[in-house]
C-alpha cells in the first residue's frame, strides 16, 4: 500500500472556496478504484492549514488518481493563488492494523 500525506496552506481569504474544491475532489477520489482513504484534516492551532492523507492499494492506483480528470481540476482549481504552499509526502506502508 502507498500512502501520502499533503500537507496545504490556503489564502486565509479562500478558504471556503478551498473546502468546496477540495469536498468535491475528495468524492470523486474516493470513488476511484485503488483508493483506501482520502482524508482532510484542519490544523487546530491554524484554520487555513489543512492535512490530507490518502492511502492506495498500490503505485499504479496513485498514478491512475494523478492522471485522473478530477485530479487536473483540482489542480487548475488550486492554482493562482488558492493555495499559498504545498508539501507532500509518498510512502510504502509497511506497518499497520
């Protein structure tokens, strides 16, 4: 299994359109086949900082998500200032329940 972890910085004054992407994009990864977990969270100490964490049976299904159609939205829709930095983190699971 891979896992990845986002971690986002939004514009304070986009944040709500920020949720609205991101509540769409989310159904439609969790959706995808291949798909174990697409979760976001909220920073508490920082309203504007959000962590995804995404799980995949495997590589190919992570590839298959980045070249999906609502991946490309997401990614025009989060262009141009929506988000102000991005950090991401891919991983082999090895260990789990």
């Amino acid at each position: 299994m891979i896992s990845l972890t986002v971690l986002l910085e939004v514009d304070p004054a986009r944040t709500r359109e920020f949720l609205e992407a991101m509540s769409a994009h989310a159904a439609a990864t969790r959706a995808e086949p291949g798909c174990r977990r697409f979760e976001l969270h909220r920073r508490l100490e920082s309203p504007d900082a959000f962590v995804l964490w995404e799980a995949y049976d495997d590589l190919a299904a992570l590839e298959a998500h980045h070249a999906s159609g609502h991946f490309a939205r997401w990614v025009e829709r989060s262009s141009g200032g929506l988000l102000r930095a991005k950090e991401s983190v891919r991983c082999e699971v090895l260990d789990r329940e």
